[in-house]
RNA sequence: GCUCGAGUGGUGGAAUUGGUAGACACGCAAGACUUAAAAUCUUGUGUCCAUUAGGACGUGCGGGUUCAAGUCCCGCCUCGAGUACCA
C-alpha cells in the first residue's frame, strides 16, 4: 500500500503521547491562546460522528495557532455526572462511576484515534472527588456572599452581618427575598435561628420553600432549562409543579450585568438573542388598584403611559385575591371558570392562545387617577406566575386586552392621537397620547417618564424592572452528582469546613428514594460518609450544571490542590479564546457558566467577568434513519412500498442492519430478541425495503454512525478532513459518507507528490520554478484568510487544488513540499508529520514555524481582462499588468473581437477596473 | 406571532470589500488499462436552442439602485432553529 495510514497514525499518536507533543506550558514569552471544545458527557453509545466535528474545528485552529507562535492550551475532559449512568444503576444495580469510567475508557479510546491535539495532563472529571472537592468549595462561597444591589457585586456575608448589628436592614439594597424590615436592635435580639433564616433570604445560594418542576419519573425537581415543551428534556417525561424545600441559585442578581455583557462578547446573536429573551428584561412600573372593597391589587405594566386607557382589570384565575373580592352573583361562574383552567395544563394554557374566555368577578376597582370605576375580570390569558398576576387592562393599546374587550363587549378608550384603533390595538410606541390628565400632547416615552413620577408621587406605586430570568434550582433527589458540603443541625444547615473537603458519595444499597420519599443519599448510614455532621448530611446533590459552569478554569491549574485555581494562572490564561460547542447550551450552561464567572471575579478569585470570548456553535450531525413497518393485526414487517395496503406502525431500525435501504433480515431477526422470529411482507423482488428520514442522531433511533468505522476503513486524517469538507461548521447537515472517497483520493495524491511510482520518497532540493512558487504562496494566503475567519471548509478545497496544481507542475522541491507539509499539517497531521520526517526533517512538524506569505510570488505580468459588453462577459484578453486604464481601454476597443459586440457604435462609457474587469455600455 | 439563520447544478458546497456564478468534491457519462471486475488514469458534465460557430436563460419569487447584483435596497414566498398569552 502506498499511503499505510493505519501504520503512520499509530506511530504518530504514539510519538506525540511520549513526547508530549501537546503540553501547555504554564509559562512562556509567546503570548496566549486557550481553545476549547465543550466537554462531553459519556455516554453508553459512545462518540458518534457529529461529536468530532467541534473537537476538529478546535485542533485545528489549536494546531494553526501554536504554528503561529502562540503558548496553546487545548484541553479536554469529562462531564461526568449524569442522569444516564444513575438511571442504568437503577436497572442494573451497577454503580455509576462503573459505567461512568467505562464509558470514559471508550470515549478515550475514540478520541486517541482521531488524533487529536489535548493536552491529556490536564484532563478534569467532574465526578472526580479532587475535582467537585472544588465545586463543593464554589458553592461554599456562593453560600457565603449576597448581592450588593450599590456596588453592583457581590460581597462578603460577613459584611452584612456587621451592617445588620449597626444599622439594620432598612438601609441595604441588596437582591433578597427579605420583606420584613428590621432594627440593628432587632437583629440583636433574634435567635440564632431567626438570624440564619434572614441570611438565607440574602445569600446567593439559599435553601427555600419554593414551587419547583417535579418530574416524577426521573424522582427528582429539573430547572427550567432543562424542561422542553413541557416535558423533561431527558427522557420526555411529564412534570408538575410542587411546593418543595430546596437549594437555589440567586441568578436573578445578575440578570443586569448578564444581559449588558452580552456586548462584550462575540457570540452569534442568535445566541446572545437567546439569552436576552431567557432574562426577559421589561422595564415599567408597579402600580397598585384599590377595589370598592379597600382591597390592594398590583399591577405590573411596561406602559404606564396607557393608564387613562384602562378600561377594566384582569387577575390570573389563580390570583390570591380572587375569593375575597367576588360578590355572590358572580361566585358560581368564577368558581366554574377557575375549576376550568386548573383543569387544564400548563401545556395546553399555552397551546390554545387563540380562545378567549374570563369571567366577570362582580368587582370594581377604582383607577387611582381618574376614580373611574374599573371591572374587575379573571381570565386564563393572565398567568400567576409572571409580574403580579394581575394587569391592568389597556384594550387600546395592547391587542389581548383589546380582543378581551371586543369579546366581552366592554368599553375600548382610544388614548392616542389621530391614530386609528378600529381594526386592532395600536402597540407602537410612538404616538401621542391624548385623553388623558397630566399626559395629553405627550409622546409615549416622555408620558412614560412623567407617568412614573406622577405614580410615585401620588403613592399609587413605582418605577420597577422585571426579568423572566428566575432563581435557578440547585438541588437533584439523585445519587449520581456532587453532595452538598452542608449537614443538619436541628434543621439549620451548615457548611462542612474548608479542611475537611471533599464531601464524597457514600455507597448507598439502591439508587432509588428511600421509603418515606428522601433522595436516594438518605439511604448511606452515618459511617458510611466520610464527613458527617450534626443530625444528617444533606441528601440532595447538585445538578449537572453545577461541575459544568468552572471547568474551564480548573483546565488551567488542573492539579492545584490549594485552590480550584490559582490566581496568577487564571491571570495568565485568562478568558476563553475560542469556545466550541452546541447551540442547545444556548440558556443552560452558557448562562450559569456566566454567572459562576461574574462571581468568582466578584470575589476576586479571577480577573475577568465573562468566561469565553469568541464563541461557534457547530450545527448538528443529523442521522438518517432507517423504518420497518409493523402490520398491527398481524404483527407481520412489511416492506416500504405496500405498507400503504395495511395498518401499519413505524418502527426504527438499525441503520447498520440496511444497506442501500434494503434490510438484512437474518440481522434483522438476529438483532433483538422480540424480532427473533419475525415474518415479513417482502417486494415482489423478495427483498425487504426499509423507508427513511433525516432526524437528529440517537440510540434510540438507531441511526448513530461511530467515527470508528471510517477511521478503519480511511484513516483519522482523512475522517478530519471529511468532517470540514461537509460544509460551514456552523451549518446543520445529515451525515453522508457518500464524498468521503474524495478527500481520501486527495491524501494519497499528497502522497504520490512525495513519491516515485515505485513509492519511494523522490524529493528534490532544486530551485522550484515560479509557478510552484506562485500555487504555494496562493495558497499560504487562502488558508490565512480562511482561518481568520473561521471558515473551515474552505482551506480543504485548497489544499486540493494546490496538490491537484503542484502535481500537475510534477513540483517535488522540497522548499515547496515542506511548506505544504506545514500548511495542511493542522487538517492532516498524522500523514505530515510522516512525510516532514521522511523529507529529513528532525523535528516535530508541531514544532514547526507557519510559513510567511510573500506577494511578491504571486505578481504576474499579464492578466486576462474579462471583457463584458452591457455587463455580459464575452471574451478574455490578456494585457499586462502595469497597463493604464487608458491604455487598456484603448487595447480592448481595438480589438477585432470586440468589433463584433459594437457592430459599428461608438460604446457610450467602457469601465475599466486595473486587474479585474472591462465592462463597455453600448 | 416574534427573534435569529438559510434558500445557488443531479448532490455537498465555493464566490472575503458589488466586478469572469457554479471553485473543490461527490455522482453520472464516455474512453484507456484489464480475460473480467475492482482500483487507477483521461475527457466531458447548469438548463434550453443549435451539426458547428454561437446564442438565450440562469443563484426562492416580484420590483428597484448600478456600467455591473448571488452579494445592496423595498415587498413577498418557503424551509430550519429558538421562543411565546411576559402585561
């Protein structure tokens, strides 16, 4: 074989694991650079081929970079806590770290072969004690500070407890949950226990009675990011709401510097969009009804400027007040219509918006201005869950209000001049309000402006912000994650100290709750921690995020056991260069990463507030799917084409069981045991014809394609290069090996241009000719180009076309071999670092320099001017370089074959632009 | 509905600031080598008309700006992703 790729690649993952080719050095004079793929979660079904394609996009550009002179940490690790692994402990009864570190072995064993660029040194394990022992110590933090809404950081608890002692409350803007106010006399009077339950309303993890998505499937509470179409996003399985004491994230401190950061990264904006509509910014007012009754309802509304266009007042059917201000004749229709909507799900509250229903409460409010009486109605449109859960209703300027209105037949008050509200509400901000007291002649954003000072002044309410962003629950009633530093004393929490850290897992005999409904951890016995506190450890453990959101930095200062990083190392690595990953972290890990970020900086752990500078997102590999078709009457498989003539269920199968669409029945029968003994409905060729679909890739869809197979069959430099080849990174697109051939063919031309026919290195150390010198220059600049702005497909092509060229040239000068060598060793580096050693060169090609672009190379005396004539190309002529744009219009004209295109006219305009095109207007 | 992104040959895709549309590859077709096949190599390959020479049309659709538009502007259509009674 002439090109032995399976030889080359393990001599050189070999050489490059001994030599430690790929070590970062914690310091050096060449200026920095931190690339980064999100790490994976291992899971049974190992790495499929979209995987990779991030892992390569960032080797490559780690590999470029050190070329160009740069210190390079490319890191990689394990996220290792998980659902999966806890969820086959339950039916196995095998531990998860078993799993877990069998996965790992296998994700380890893949990502060798595609010969990557990691420095495996620095590797982090989520669920390794060394490494959680940190995020036990991040947490204790966390714990340990509050929000200081002045200073606009976080600070110190101690520091509170001092204000508290001189001072009280009254004075501190901080981002609590604390109401009451209280006295620094006060304060000194509570009790221990009254002491720590107002801490816990200030510290940026606080343990809480709060209403939380409860998954009884999975026995645990998820956040809302981690809840898709009401479902779990694992497993798809139903959640409710329940009222349950657990750990949460004080998120919401940071909803501001999350959202205006935001600039200071270059992320897409699909992205960053994400983010802005998660923290859900509206800036307005609170603003507070009195009924008839005396009783006080709040509102929240973004436009105060509206508020003499109200015309009625809406509650959430769950609205605390609503029992108390119905009146008699309305009790039975509100009783009924609140019975309706608790009937209906969340899922189908929001699936039918286009139904209006509400009832009449028999209430009034009175408007605090005007001291008009104002209807009070509930209806399902308004959610108890966002602002107050009450609005005041605008009908004129907001078109649900306004479709309630013309429903209910209730008054429509147009507030705003010369604009016409008869068809829909008028929702612009930008007309002037008219109709209305202090704010007529105004335009919307002033009236806004006076509207809240008026409010304020009145005492009718205030100013106010409001974020969708909430506090993020921190607690799992699961074993496989990190247990909280924490126990319980006469149910106070309190933290495990510093020096007795980590809190491990202890065995536990199932993975399951305990009989009375306590998470799994209830069932480990004092001595079978190894810390243990007070009554009991805290039995919850942390979510999936909690590891995820600083492994980027642990990567820095991996085997630090001081600290989770040292500060001159995270001043020295800094940010994350370039960050690699999915976009479905877009309001999950992204924003908690941030968060844990802004913190750490906060305190003054780190010297940087937003973790990863430049961010891609790599589209997803989609899979293509194989069905078989299952008669429901007679549980016969019937083949693609007749499944019409019967009642049929679609079934996957797996992809490796077809080819070409056609299935392989023994397989098929062979491959799980309910099919032992299938029948089939064939073709009238007799074979079997599977139908197909692109979709996302799984195990459960039995579509997922392992890199293994083609590294086999090709070799990793050519699975790497096939990877960029598909398209834009950022690009979704379903997997086809159909072209892989192609970029194979490409390699073994490479190949060839080092060899004589007999393939024997056949390399000349001769002067190249211009012409050599000219493709190898070209193509210095493409990749340059190409690189700096990410584009990773584009370098292959050129890559191809200049070994197509140089072959072409039969160019075998070393000056101009070695060079490609260097250029295309960042895509291929295996087949390089072969040929780098076989051309004589005694170093590592990763030590090696990126070759100098030179325009000189690439001057030429003469260009083929495309002539156009009325914009059409119609002939080429060569004319030399230096011409003047006179000279070149006058040698176009002249010639014979523009005669023909100017059939006798004098052209009215010739355009000339030296050294691209000639266009003549006839 | 809103936000973001994308529509280019049979297919994946290229064309960075408006300047030769379809690079590179797959596939297909013809040929060479071979007993044959595979592999390899050569040539061709946007569509339509034309024997050729050549011509017309072509980047989702309809307009516009310009000497020149895949690229810029206006109005639509389709697909993908995200998100939603957020007051």
């Amino acid at each position: 074989m002439e090109y032995n790729f399976k030889d080359i690649e393990a001599k050189w993952q070999a050489y490059w694991l001994a030599n430690k080719s790929y070590a970062a050095a914690d310091q050096s004079d060449q200026p920095k650079y931190y690339g980064l793929s999100m790490f994976p979660y291992p899971s049974g079904a190992g790495l499929h081929v979209g995987h990779p394609l991030g892992y390569i996009a960032s080797d490559i550009y780690a590999r470029y970079k050190k070329l160009n002179g740069f210190n390079v940490l490319h890191p990689m690790g394990y996220d290792s806590f998980g659902l999966p692994a806890e969820q086959y402990a339950i039916q196995t009864g095998q531990h998860p770290a078993i799993t877990t570190e069998k996965n790992l072995k296998r994700y380890r064993e893949q990502l060798d072969k595609i010969g990557f660029s990691f420095d495996w040194d620095r590797e982090v394990r989520t669920s390794d004690p060394a490494y959680y022992k940190w995020t036990q110590w991040i947490f204790k933090q966390l714990y340990k500070a509050w929000y200081n809404d002045e200073t606009h950081k976080a600070e110190s608890i101690a520091s509170l407890v001092e204000k508290f002692g001189t001072e009280g409350n009254a004075g501190i803007h901080a981002c609590t949950d604390q109401t009451e106010i209280f006295s620094a006399e006060d304060w000194k009077g509570y009790s221990e226990k009254e002491q720590e339950a107002i801490l816990m309303n200030y510290r940026l993890t606080f343990l809480a009675d709060s209403w939380v998505n409860w998954c009884p499937a999975l026995g645990t509470v998820l956040a809302n990011d981690e809840i898709k179409d009401g479902v779990s996003e694992r497993g798809g399985h139903p959640v409710e709401q329940k009222l349950m004491r657990q750990w949460s994230m004080r998120i919401t401190a940071y909803a501001e510097r999350l959202l205006n950061d935001l600039e200071t990264v270059d992320w897409t904006d699909s992205i960053k969009e994400q983010q802005r509509n998660w923290i859900g910014k509206s800036v307005g007012a609170a603003v507070t009804f009195k009924t008839e009754e005396g009783h006080d309802i709040e509102v929240f509304t973004t436009r105060p400027d509206t508020i003499f266009g109200v015309s009625f007042m809406v509650l959430a059917p769950e609205h605390e007040l609503v029992s108390e201000i119905t009146t008699d004749k309305y009790k039975a229709a509100v009783e009924k219509y609140q019975q309706q909507t608790s009937l209906k799900t969340e899922r189908d509250r929001q699936a039918d918006v286009k139904t209006i229903s509400g009832a009449f409460t028999g209430a009034y409010a009175v408007h605090p201005f005007t001291g008009d009486k104002v209807e009070i109605w509930i209806a399902d449109y308004v959610l108890a869950g966002y602002g107050t859960g009450a609005v005041m209703a605008v009908p004129c300027g907001d078109q649900r209000d306004y479709d309630f209105a013309n429903h209910f037949g209730i008054e429509i008050k147009n507030i705003f001049k010369d604009v016409d509200i008869s068809e829909a509400a008028y929702t612009e901000k930008d007309a002037v309000i008219t109709d209305s007291d202090f704010l007529n002649d105004l335009p919307a954003k002033k009236a806004i402006k006076l509207a809240i000072f008026e409010i304020e002044k009145e005492g009718f309410g205030k100013g106010q912000t409001n974020y969708r962003l909430r506090d993020a629950v921190f607690s799992r009633q699961r074993y496989w994650g990190e247990p909280f530093p924490v126990y319980y004393k006469n149910d106070i929490p309190y933290l495990i100290e510093d020096d007795r850290l980590p809190v491990t897992l202890p065995e536990v005999d199932k993975y399951l709750p305990t009989e009375d409904g306590e998470p799994p951890l209830a069932r480990a016995k004092k001595e079978d921690w190894n810390v243990s506190e007070g009554d009991h450890m805290e039995y919850n453990t942390m979510p999936g995020w909690a590891g995820s959101s600083w492994y980027f930095l642990r990567y820095m200062d991996p085997h630090n056991e001081a600290a989770f990083v040292s500060r001159e190392k995270a001043d020295y690595w800094n940010q994350v260069d370039l960050y690699i990953g999915g976009s479905e972290h877009a309001t999950g890990h992204l924003l908690y990463a941030r968060f844990w970020t802004k913190f750490l900086y906060d305190m003054g752990f780190i010297g940087f507030n937003e973790p990863f500078k430049k961010m891609i997102n790599q589209g997803m590999i989609l899979g293509r799917s194989s069905f078989v078709y299952r008669d429901k009457a007679s549980g016969k498989f019937v083949t693609f084409n007749k499944r019409k003539e019967y009642q049929t269920a679609r079934l996957h199968a797996d992809i490796h069981l077809v080819d070409n669409d056609q299935l392989d029945l023994e397989g098929f029968k062979n491959w799980l045991p309910e099919y032992a003994n299938a029948t089939f409905i064939l073709e009238d060729d007799g074979s079997y014809q599977c139908g197909h679909e692109v979709e996302k890739m799984s195990k459960s869809k039995y579509n997922v394609q392992t890199p293994d197979a083609l590294v086999e069959k090709y070799g990793a430099d050519t699975l790497r290069c096939y990877e960029m080849f598909l398209g834009p990174l950022e690009q979704a697109k379903p997997w086809d090996t159909k072209g892989i051939s192609g970029v194979h063919n490409f390699l073994r031309k490479f190949w060839r241009l080092f060899h004589d026919k007999d393939n024997n290195l056949n390399v000349t150390d001769a002067e190249p000719d211009k012409k050599a010198l000219k493709t190898l220059h070209k193509t210095i600049k493409k990749i340059q180009e190409d690189l700096d702005r990410y584009s990773f497909n584009t370098p292959v092509s050129n890559f191809m076309i200049a070994t197509n060229e140089l072959t072409d040239l039969n160019c075998n000068n070393r000056a101009v071999l070695r060079e490609l060598l260097i250029l295309i060793s960042s895509y291929a580096p295996h087949i390089c670092e072969e040929l780098w050693e076989k051309i004589g060169e005694k170093e590592s090609i990763t030590k090696a320099t990126f070759p100098t672009f030179n325009p000189d190379y690439l001057v030429e005396a003469e260009f083929a001017y495309p002539v156009s004539f009325n914009g059409k190309m119609r002939f080429k002529l060569p004319l030399p370089t230096n011409m003047s744009k006179e000279d070149v219009e006058a040698a176009v004209l002249s010639d014979e074959q523009s005669a023909k295109y100017l059939d006798g006219k004098a052209p009215k305009k010739v355009i000339v632009v030296p050294g691209r095109i000639v266009n003549i207007v006839v």
